[in-house]
C-alpha cells in the first residue's frame, strides 16, 4: 500500500505541474483574462483525458476549448494556450532527455554526455534568444509568441519537474530487486513514452508496457507487468475518472460563465 500511495503522490504532482503550465501559458496570451483557478482546471483535467484517450491536440484541446470558451477567449487564444502548454510539456521531455545523456555517457553509442552537452548548449542560447525583442512564428494565419526568457526557463523547471514526477509514479512501483537506479530509469521511460506517442494508439497502451518490459531481464517481467498495471491505474484510470467527474460538474454548472 505504501508503494500505491507514492505513487498516487507522485501521479499528484505531475499534474500539478500540468496545471501549472497552463497557468504559465494563460499568462502569456490572455492576462487578466483567465483565473489561475480555471487555468489550473483546464490544465490538470485536459491532460487525464489525453493523457489516457491519446490525441492530445484533439481531446486535450477539445476540454480546454470548452474551459477557456466560458471567459470569452477566441479560438485562437486557445490554441495559443494549447500549443504554449504543449511547447512546456516538450521543454520537459528535453530537459529530461538531457540529463539521461549527461548521466548516461554510454548512450548513443558512447556519444550520449556530448549529445547532452549538445542540448544543455542549444537551450542555454534559446533562452539567451529569448530574452531580446518579444519573439513569434507566424504560420499562416496563425501566429506562435514565443514566451519571454524568464517564462521559457520557468516552463523548463516545471515541464523538467512533471516528467520526473510522472516517471516516479511507474518507478515506486517497480520491484525493488530488479529495477535499476532512478536515473538510468528515466531514458527507458521517456522512449517509451515517445514510442507510444509515435504509434498513435490511445495512452500508448501496449506499446509503453512492451518496451519498458523489454528492458527488463525475462524472469522479472510479470512482476514489472503487474507493477505497470497499477500504473496505468494510479497515473491514468484513476485521474481520468475524477477529471471525468469534475468535468460533467463544470458542465453542469456553466450557464455561459465558469463558477469555479
């Protein structure tokens, strides 16, 4: 029980972090606009739905188009918000992705610190861009404003923070004897993860499980079976259904303006 339990308080944090990274995005676009409290909301709740339905420019930007639609944001302003709280979620796949290199000089064929080196470099200097002249992509009609040096590092800390939180979630539960110290877990995960994104099947279901137990000597593996079941319990089935829940309540209590 005590395993399930750091699990759920780390599943907790990592969507705190999601949260926050709305709240970060929101910010940006439409100051004094949206409440942390909404932002928050939209973050956390968007995030269990794609996070177990897939698709998150879909599903996750369908709920937050219904959140931020109650304040009266347009639909550009929402897919501002979306496309800046996905650029933090990415920001926290590098960072992550940089200190699995750094730690892990072995990776990549021996190349893996200067990989890491590479990409500790190449954020430093966006950073450093940053801090210049307000910056933007324009795509057609849309235009991209890149967050200010201070939000861009903010973004880094918190998206580096959800993505080692959502990694301790899967770690707690890992039989002590077989799993392998913290820091090599983290490049298992995260390609894991970006397999499972990859193969566009809903949450990577499978996916994920097969190449995290890949790793894994043969004779441990129902127990890292059993262990990611619970997982998929404490990370994804069991925020879903409570961000289902707090989601049909919003609803039900939008007469055209959010109360939360």
């Amino acid at each position: 029980m005590s395993r399930i339990a750091a699990s759920l308080a780390a599943s907790s944090i990592s969507f705190g972090m999601l949260a926050v990274l709305d709240v970060l995005a929101s910010r940006l676009t439409a100051p004094q606009r949206v409440s942390l409290k909404l932002a928050a909301f939209a973050g956390a709740v968007s995030h269990a739905f794609s996070n177990t339905l897939g698709f998150p420019a879909i599903t996750g930007g369908a709920v937050r188009y219904r959140v931020y639609a109650t304040v009266g944001l347009s639909g550009g302003d929402i897919a501002r918000i979306v496309a800046l709280a996905g650029f933090g979620v990415a920001m926290g796949f590098t960072v992550v992705t940089m200190l699995s290199l750094l730690w892990q000089p072995m990776l990549a064929h021996g190349w893996g610190r200067l990989l890491g080196a590479g990409i500790f470099v190449v954020l430093l200097a966006f950073v450093g861009w940053l801090r210049g002249a307000p910056r933007a992509v324009r795509i057609a009609r849309w235009t991209l404003n890149f967050p200010d040096a201070a939000t861009a590092a903010w973004q880094m800390l918190v998206g580096g923070i959800e993505m080692i939180a959502a990694i301790g979630s899967l770690y707690v539960l890992l039989p002590a004897s077989s799993a392998p110290p913290f820091i090599d877990f983290l490049p298992v995960y995260v390609g894991a993860v970006l397999v499972g994104l990859a193969s566009h099947v809903p949450g990577g279901l499978g996916v994920f499980e097969v190449i995290v137990m890949a790793t894994f000597p043969p004779h441990t593996r129902a127990d890292v079976l059993a262990a990611m079941l619970c997982y998929r319990l404490t990370y994804s089935l069991l925020p879903f259904l409570l961000a289902a829940a707090a989601f049909i309540i919003f609803e039900l209590r939008r007469p055209g303006k959010a109360t939360i």
